[in-house]
C-alpha cells in the first residue's frame, strides 16, 4: 500500500470529527465505544451530551448507572452502556493504560477498541480491523474467503499490522476507517478517485462491490411478546430488566414474551395477577409495536389494565419495580421500544397521561 498517498489523502479530506482534533484518552475511548454499530452522525449528538455531562472519566464513574443508562437511551446496544459505566470506574482507578494490552484489561474493551484508542490517543503502533478497515483489505489484498471465517480474520489482522507505518500509527488507523467509510464504501465504492486504487486487486479484477464476502446468514426468528400499563395515582408501574441480558438494567412496562398459541389477554392477565400480585378487573389493547433487534424481530402487544392492589415494589423476572409520572422519564434508562410502547398508551416525555381510557374488550 502506498503510505504516503493515503495519508495525504486522509490529511486532505479526513471529516472534522471533534476527539479528533487534538486526541484526548477519554473522549477518543467514548467516541470508539459509542460508534460500535453506529453510525457517526447518530452517535455525535450523544457523545457531546456524555462530555457535557461528564467532562472527565471521573465524573462519568461516579455517575449513577441510572443516569448513564437514561443519557444513553435510543443508542441502543445497552451492554455498551453498562461496559462504559464499569469501565471509567476502573480507569479513574487505574489511570488511562498507552498499550492495548492495557486497555485489553478495561471492561467493555475488545481487540478493535484497544487498538484503536492506543493507537490515536497515545500513537502506539498498535493495528485495528473494523469494518471499514475490514473492507479495504480484503479489497485491496483481493481476499476471496469467507470475511467472518477466524482464518481470515487472522490474516486480516496480520495484514493491518504489516501495513502500519512505524511512528504513525493513529493517523494511518484513522486514515483506513475514513477511507472505508467514505470511497470504500460497502456499495457503489468511488474506486476511481481513490488513493490506494494502484495495486488493488479487486479494482483490477472489477470486483470491488462483491467484497468483502459474507455468506447470507439465516432470517431472524419471529416473536411475540404482550406488556400492560397498570396506573395508580396519576402514574404508571413501570419495572427494571435484569442487569444481563437484552436490554439488561432498562425500565419498560411489565411484560413476558409469549409462546406460540399463547393469546396476549390471557397472558397479561395471568401475568398481573401472578407477578404483580394485582386483582384485574378488565384490560384494553390499546395496539402493538414492531421492533428489530439483532437477533429477532419482536411484536410487542400492549394494553392497559384495570386492576386492584398495591403498588408492588419486586416484580418475579425484574430487579425493582416503582411508578413513574411524567416527569421522572428523563431520569430512567428507557429503550426505544419502551419509550413506543409509552407513546401508545399516552404516556411519554411530550405527551399527557393518558386520559381518555378505551371501554374494556377483555373482562376478567
């Protein structure tokens, strides 16, 4: 690869992302986490407010988890959330390690990150392989194999690490991802303008939009899943998800998922009275959200319950469970879904309580 054009490339035309103007260890690590599986102008807005909130490591490890949860809500990827959390505890600990083998032992922190923020923060010449970086090596080396395969992901990072240039490392990691997700990218690549077209072999071959290869995976399971909005004084019973897990630590209407001749009333009803300890009298669908995860896609029936009882605090499959009004929202940790499915019942951020309550289609 030719060093000096790609660089002179990425120093012509690199975006001006913020952390990269003059390389800070906490706000390259956050940016480097919150961009896994995000695209960067999604995560740029979040990552300001997170600086912000918490100009320093040490503010953001004294953080509540709460708060971090409910700042990170709608970025999705939770697990990263609660990661992040632990892991400025332990860098305010431990101070910010310059290896990735240092930053290896930080939670939340894998082979990619470790690399990445060794290398653009403290310029140690530590390789990476995202995706982009994933993309213009198999492009360029015209690698043909299974890109998920571990074979080939072993030669790819052979391959990044055979490539850095001694004592240049953060700019030429940074000038690969800018390359792979500006003229490299995953469709209609721009291989006519750019920098590293001498030599590609998969240029050369015409190929370039067909690589790298991922074989097809299968569809994504279907499943459905039922929740209830139960209301006592002007608030609504809302419970915490398990801190492992989908979702882990997140607050959302109660609820289970439901097998395949499982009916939702049915269901929720015996889940109130079962879990919540609550007498229903009669619920109301009040309709259904649809929502993508990674690894299925859910439809999440929602209804709104009449019942008597106390407000129950423990909840049998969630850590805690409290009512909320409207304006306690913007401390909780919510995901999307959850904030969705409160949109429907009337129940959000911008909106009233709900008021005007559908007549019963289930008695109990």
């Amino acid at each position: 690869m030719n060093t000096d054009a790609l660089l002179s490339w990425f120093h012509e035309n690199a975006r001006p992302l913020p952390w990269r103007e003059r390389p800070d260890p906490y706000a390259v690590w956050l940016s480097e986490i919150m961009a896994q599986q995000t695209r960067i102008e999604t995560m740029l807005p979040y990552w300001r407010r997170f600086l912000e909130r918490w100009p320093t490591v040490n503010d953001l490890a004294k953080a509540p988890l709460d708060d971090v949860l409910s700042a990170w809500s709608g970025l999705g990827y939770y697990t990263r959330a609660r990661n992040l959390h632990a892991a400025a505890q332990a860098l305010a600990e431990r101070g910010f390690p310059s290896t990735a083998e240092g930053w290896m032992e930080i939670p939340g922190v894998g082979r990619y990150t470790a690399g990445a923020v060794a290398s653009i923060a403290f310029n140690a010449d530590e390789p990476l392989v995202d995706g982009n970086v994933e993309r213009v090596l198999t492009r360029w080396h015209y690698i043909t194999d299974d890109a998920r395969a571990p074979a080939t992901q072993r030669r790819l990072w052979e391959l990044a690490r055979a490539h850095l240039p001694p004592g240049r490392a953060g700019d030429w990691n940074q000038a690969l991802m800018e390359l792979g997700a500006t003229l490299c990218s995953p469709r209609r690549p721009r291989c006519e303008i750019c920098p590293l077209r001498v030599g590609c072999g998969a240029y050369r071959a015409g190929e370039a939009e067909s690589l790298p290869n991922k074989p097809r995976k299968g569809e994504s399971p279907e499943v459905r899943g039922v929740c209830g909005a139960w209301f006592s004084g002007g608030r609504v019973l809302l419970a915490r998800r398990p801190d492992e897990g989908l979702l882990g630590g997140l607050w959302e209407l109660p609820g289970q998922d439901l097998t395949a001749d499982e009916a939702e009333p049915g269901a929720l009803v015996h889940a109130f009275q079962r879990r919540l300890g609550l007498t229903v009298v009669a619920v109301a669908r009040l309709g259904q959200v649809r929502h993508i995860f990674t690894h299925r896609k859910l439809t999440l029936g929602v209804w709104l319950v009449d019942g008597e009882g106390a407000p129950p605090t423990q909840l049998q499959g969630y850590t805690a469970a409290r009512l909320v009004g409207p304006d306690e929202l913007g401390g909780l940790g919510l995901s999307t879904l959850a904030r969705r499915a409160l949109e429907l019942v009337g129940f959000g951020a911008q909106t009233a309580l709900f008021a005007a309550q559908p007549s019963p289609e289930y008695k109990v």
